[in-house]
C-alpha cells in the first residue's frame, strides 16, 4: 500500500514538540524544543509557564520539523495529537494548534493517548511481536500494559500513588538537586554504595500493581534522622540505596508479568527508562530468557511528538479519527 507522513504534535507537559514519521516506523524530522531551564528554579513544572512556552515555540518547532523533513503540507496524510494525559493547559495548545492545522490544509485529524505514543516509541526500532508487555515509567505514571493486538491497551497493574519518576524527583528535592531529579540521582547511584535497606513495595502475592509513597516516606525520614543527629549520610549512599529498591520492584514485576502472560516481547518507555540503573537490571533479567527486551534510544525515552506520529499512524491506518470537538482530556484513559 501507500505510504504515510503523518506529522504528529505533543505538549502534554514541558516539552514542545513536533515531529514528521513514515509508515510509523521511520522518522523523518523530530525536534523537541524543552521548557526545563524555565522551569528549573521554580523546582518542578509550573502550568501556567509550560502553556505559554508552547505557545510561543509552537510555530518555531513546526517550520523546523518541516524545514528537517524537506517535505511540504502536500506530503502530509494526517495530523496526529496528544489529546490527554498531562496539564490541560499545555494539552490545549498542541490540541487547537492540531485542529487548526487540520482544518485550515483539510487533513485528517487523530488524537493520541499519551502512554500509547510512549508505547509505540519502541516500534520506530522493531516490528512488535504479539502479546507484548509494556513497562510505562514516566514522572506521572508506572503502569504494566498487556497488548495482544495494534492500539489495544489492557492494563495490568499500575501505581497506587507516586509514579517511579514523581518518586525520583521528590528524594532529589530532598537532596537538593536540581529538576528533574531522576537523572541527578540516576548519576550519583553510579558513584554510590548501596549501604541502606530501604522498603521494596511487593503489595499482594500475585499484584502488578506499585506503590513508591512509602519508600519516598522512608528515605526523607532517613534524611531527616541523620541530619538531626548530625551523623554522615552519603548522597550517593543514600541515591545507590533509593534506585536499588525503586528498579528491583519495577524489574521484578515486569519479569513474572512477562512469564505469567506469556508475552513474544518485552518493551520499556517512558522517561524513566532512559534510568541505567533500570536498564542495567532488566538486560541481565531478561539475557538468558527466551522474551526480547527492548528499550528505546534515550532521546526516544522522554517526552517527543515522533512517539505520538507513531502511534497515530497506526490509529489512522486503522481508520480512527477525530471530529471537530477533539479536546484535551486531562484524565484520559488508556
Ligand atoms: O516521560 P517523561 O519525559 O515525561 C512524562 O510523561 O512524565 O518522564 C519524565 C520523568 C521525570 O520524572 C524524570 O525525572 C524521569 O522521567 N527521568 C529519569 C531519568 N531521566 C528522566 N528517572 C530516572 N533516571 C533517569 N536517568
Ligand atoms: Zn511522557
């Protein structure tokens, strides 16, 4: 059949980005314009300044994709969006910028679920193999996916409070570091010795759920005895310690889910899986297993819009469109 372009837009969070895939495998421009310098003093992201930078780099990112890509509108069989998960306020920028776009060169329209473009980052690499088992690790979700088909989402087992990443930036507030902390801690763990047993959340025997809450509860009271009793507390001690019991958890559930359901394939996304920690423990789990792993290259692990064009392109082969009334969907579910 013919091949596709489909342009795909995301801002579900601090990231503005555009990006231009063929067939939903090969991406032809990606560019990620990244808010975190803004954001940084202020120790997290702020909405109200994350809308308006996408506001303002939205046609910037646009022309560059186009400009990277050498392509025109006439190229293009389909506007791809994230629709929802994230800030409301950044979603509506990249969603009124898709259905303007949409109207004003008269092309179709798709919207995209945010975790399904991380999920489908992975298919820019290599073909799925069905069933797979997705592990999504991002600073607002930790979720286990089952798919056993294209755009067919079944979840598992997911956080019960803090996300793995939410978790990471919260022990680095904690040591003052600055944001996003999970690549802060990510680089002092690789200096540290795991010198502190911190709590590993297993819930239920047969659970694929998570839950960080307690360990972040327990490493701020550990950093809190010691400051109060003056003794020595390392930072890398104390990262090592955290990391040790946040990728134990995520790579053993991910391990029994991956034999439990039988899946052909294995798949990580998400900003956290850009964590070596993470990546480190589930190559040497899954090394001498039968099921491939695969994660993507870093730049593909954190928030892009070729993720969302890949995702979109299969919705939009499938025959999925958005009417006029597309909104951004805060809560929207996989
Ligand atoms: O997927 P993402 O870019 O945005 C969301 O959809 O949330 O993920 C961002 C999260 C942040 O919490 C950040 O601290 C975390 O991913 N992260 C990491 C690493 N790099 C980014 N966490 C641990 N180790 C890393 N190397
Ligand atoms: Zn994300």
């Amino acid at each position: 059949s013919k091949d596709n372009y489909i342009l795909g837009i995301e801002t579900s969070c601090d990231e503005t980005a555009v990006a231009i895939v063929k067939n939903g495998k090969k991406i032809i421009s990606n560019v990620v314009s990244s808010q975190i310098e803004s954001h940084k003093r202020f120790g997290g992201v702020v909405p109200e300044i994350a809308s308006r930078h996408h506001v303002e780099q939205m046609t910037f990112v646009l022309e560059e994709a186009f400009d990277q890509a050498k392509l025109t509108w006439d190229d293009i069989d389909a506007i791809a969006v994230t629709e929802g998960p994230g800030l409301v306020g950044a979603l509506l920028v990249g969603v009124n910028t898709a259905k303007a776009l949409a109207f004003a060169k008269q092309k179709p329209l798709v919207g995209v679920h945010h975790i399904a473009g991380h999920i489908y980052a992975n298919r820019l690499d290599e073909e799925f193999q069905f069933p797979l088992l997705a592990l999504i690790v991002s600073g607002g979700h930790t979720e286990l996916v089952l798919m056993k088909e294209h755009g067919i989402y079944e979840v598992i087992g997911e956080t019960r409070d803090d996300a793995a990443g939410e978790a990471y930036d919260k022990v680095a507030r904690m040591l003052n570091l600055p944001y996003p902390g999970g690549p802060q801690i990510d680089r002092l763990a690789a200096i540290g010795q795991e010198t502190i047993s911190f709590p590993r959340a297993w819930l239920e025997v047969d659970s694929f759920d998570f839950s960080f809450s307690g360990l972040k509860s327990s490493v701020i009271n550990k950093i809190h005895n010691a400051k109060q009793r003056g003794g020595e507390l390392k930072e890398e001690d104390i990262a090592a310690s955290f990391q040790a019991s946040v990728v134990e958890v995520l790579t053993e559930k991910t391990w029994k889910a991956a034999n439990k359901y039988n899946v052909k394939q294995v798949i990580v996304a998400g900003g956290v899986a850009a964590n070596s920690g993470l990546r480190k423990a589930l190559d040497k789990k899954f090394e001498d297993s039968n099921i491939p792993l695969l994660i993507p290259p870093l730049k593909l692990c954190t928030d892009n819009a070729a993720m969302i064009a890949a995702a979109g392109s299969i919705a939009f082969e499938a025959g999925k469109r958005s009417e006029w009334d597309l909104n951004a969907n805060p809560s929207l579910t996989l």
